[in-house]
C-alpha cells in the first residue's frame, strides 16, 4: 500500500502518503485555496453591475467580456501549469500565480474604463490558473491514491465556500458603500495573505509523487505532453468524458456568473439580494464537497457526476422559468448541489485515470477544456441574451448540462482506486 511508504525527502525528512501524514502542509494549502476563491468572489455580485450601471454598457455580450476574457487566459494557464509544476516545482507556480494576481483589486478599483477590467481579469486568469491548479496537484501529491476525492473535496470547499462568503460581503458592502471601491479591498487582503504565506510556509511535493510513482503497480514510460493532450481530450473514454463534463460544468458557471446579476436586476431586485442569490450558490457548492469528496472514493465517480450535472440543469431551468426570490433561491441551492457532486469528483476522476508520472500535466489538460467552459458559456449566454432575452440563455444553457450529463452515463466506467 502506498500509503505505508516512505523515503528521504530532498530535505532529509522521510516523506509519507497520506491526509494525516501531510496534515499540516494540507490545511496550509486549504487556507491558501480559500484566498484563492476569494479573488474571483470578489467579481461574483458586483463586477456584471460595475460594467452595467457605472459604465453604461447595454449589452449582455460586452458587459460579460470579463469573464471571456478571465475563462480563456485562466484555460491556458491551466495547460501549462502541469508542464511547469514538473519543471519548476509545484511552490515556483504557486508562488508566481500569486505575484500575477496581486495587481488585480487595484485595477478593479481604479479602472477608467471598461478595459481595464477585461485586463485585469486576464491577470486574475493566470493567478487562478496557477494558484488553483497548484493547489489541488499539491493535496493529491500529498494524500496518495485512496483519499483523491477527500482531498479534493477539502480543497473545493475552501475554495468556493470564499467565493460564496465574498460574494455575499461584497454584495452588502456595494449595497452601503457603493460598488467601489469598498467592496473591492476584500481582495487586496486575500492577495497579499495568499501570498506571503506561499513564499513563507508551503513546501514542494515533488518527493511525493515520487514516492508514489515508485511504488505504482503499473509502470509508466515516459509519454509527451502532445500524447497526454489527446489522452485527456478525446483518446481515453474516462479522460473524454470528464474534459466535456468539466467543460460543461463550467460553461452553466460562467453563464450565471455574468447573466444572473443582470437577470435578477432586471426583475427589480437589488443589489444586496442578488448577493445572497449569488453567494448561495458557491456556498452550497464548497460546503457540500466536504461529503461529496469523500462519498466519490466510497461510491465511484460516475454517479455522482451523472446525477450533479442533471440537478444542476433542473435548477437552471427553474431559474429561468419562475420570477420570485424563492424560487431562484430554490435554484441557486440545487445548482450548487449538482455542482458540489461533480467537481471533486471529476478531478478525483482524472486522477486515477493517469499515472502519476504524467497527472499533473494530465490535469491541466482537464483544467484546461473545464476553464475554457468560462469563456464559452458567458460568450453564448451573451450572444443568445442579446438575441432572444435573458430567460432564453439560462434554458439553453441548462439544456447543454443535462445533455453533457448524458455523455458521462453512456461514456465513464468506474476504475479501482486500490
């Protein structure tokens, strides 16, 4: 069992798989992801209604240019991540993922115009691409095969749970003070935080991976990243599966990310409410893969992604199709539900369908294809907003997710995570 060996860190220290082995350095990383989640938090409620109302931008398809902008950059930096965090060691990226990212709550606050949120989104792309990615490689190099889900899990929720918990503040804040800059200095704190304690604190774990790679029952040759591109793209069933459902998960996130702000304000409802609406939904996403982690690595992935992406699409169609804030409370809960499902369980996914040789670089491909889905859905959701009306955009891209759910019923197979 994996979990049961250990070798002489680069630093002279043993290193050992496992969550209780590594525990400090994990919940170092839980608190650093939270930070991480907070930088996009602070966007959720208020950046759509900056764009709208203090610019005066009309259309749908420009104001959610931000998030184009963020979900392309952010899926690039995915796909070079894993190149670098082998190359360079999984603290380098992390720590330059947090120096990118600390320019970006002041350009938000001193924007002039509209572009240079576009731009700082671009920044906050790269700092996500980097920051996250570094995170989640790290937890999985640390807790060894059997705890993927957990681990995941922990991270996510740190994550979104500050993604919700900023959302709400921001959108209390903004309801006071404005929609800046007030609500905009959670972000200042959370970048500075985030990262000094990666240069102080966190330690590679490059020797853990390894550790793990030696004591693999299947040996790896060594493959190149144009093989392991086309592995997680299309060529392996369970890798295809993930990278469309990651896709997809994160198309309906951008859709809402940009089009909900705009869609509840247009119902009259202010600013302060729509932050509840828009923190609910992270929320319940962090909070709930705490469970949902940990049942992925007891129950398998396939179910649980199946039946997340079905529930996310029903609460999308009852968002778009009610006009009361209970009924879109009701829907928020559920697409965080649906989401809390799939997203630990898709990296816990990819991980085991990789060798641990080459599931860094395997993992930024998946991020890379599931990040992109920010780009794409906010880019549709505009197009079809602009064109057919709000309500239109949330159905169809609740369509898409029930669809994408399909994929994974008739394409994933469970692996043995012994």
């Amino acid at each position: 069992m994996a979990e049961a060996v250990s070798v002489p860190q680069s630093g002279g220290s043993p290193v050992r798989l496992g969550l209780k082995e590594n525990w400090r350095q994990f919940a170092l990383l839980v608190v650093i992801n939270a930070f991480v989640g907070g930088m996009v938090g602070i966007e959720r409620t208020v950046v759509p209604l900056i764009g709208s109302e203090e610019f005066g931008i009309a259309s749908t398809t420009l104001v959610v240019s931000f998030i184009v902008s963020f979900g392309v950059v952010k899926a690039f930096a995915n796909l070079v991540s894993g190149q670098l965090a082998d190359a360079w060691g999984r603290k380098r990226v992390l720590v330059l993922g947090w120096l990118v990212g600390l320019p970006v709550p002041f350009m938000i606050i001193w924007a002039p115009s509209w572009g240079w949120v576009i731009a700082a989104n671009a920044l906050l792309g790269i700092n996500q691409g980097l920051a996250w990615s570094m995170t989640v490689i790290m937890k999985v190099d640390l807790v060894g095969p059997k705890s993927r889900g957990l681990a995941v899990g922990l991270n996510e929720f740190a994550g979104y749970l500050t993604v919700g918990v900023t959302a709400f503040l921001t959108g209390y804040l903004a309801s006071r003070y404005g929609l800046r800059p007030v609500p905009i200095y959670l972000g200042i704190g959370y970048a500075v935080f985030g990262a000094v304690l990666s240069i102080l604190l966190v330690r590679d774990t490059r020797d853990h991976v390894r550790l793990e790679a030696s004591a693999h029952l299947q040996q790896s040759t060594p493959i190149g990243f144009r093989e392991i591109f086309a592995l997680t793209s299309f060529r392996d069933r369970n890798l295809f599966a993930a990278s469309q459902a990651g896709l997809v998960n994160n198309l309906n996130d951008g859709m809402s990310w940009g089009i909900f702000p705009l869609f509840f304000a247009s119902f009259g409802l202010g600013v302060e409410r729509i932050g509840i609406l828009k923190a609910i939904y992270p929320a319940t996403w962090g909070v709930l893969q705490v469970a949902t982690g940990p049942l992925s690595d007891r129950w398998g992935r396939k179910g649980l992604i199946v039946a997340g992406m079905w529930i996310q699409a029903g609460g999308l169609f009852l968002t778009a199709a009610t006009r009361q804030f209970e009924w879109w409370l009701v829907g928020s809960l559920l697409l965080g539900l649906g989401t809390a499902m799939v997203y630990p369980s898709l990296i816990a996914a990819v991980s085991d369908a990789s060798h641990p040789t080459w599931r860094a670089r395997s993992l930024s491909v998946y991020r890379f294809w599931r990040d992109l889905g920010y780009a794409i859905g906010a880019l549709s959701a505009g197009l079809i907003a602009d064109r057919f009306g709000l309500s239109w955009a949330i159905a169809s891209i609740a369509a898409l997710t029930f669809l994408s759910g399909v994929v994974v019923a008739v394409m994933m197979r469970d692996v043995s995570r012994a």
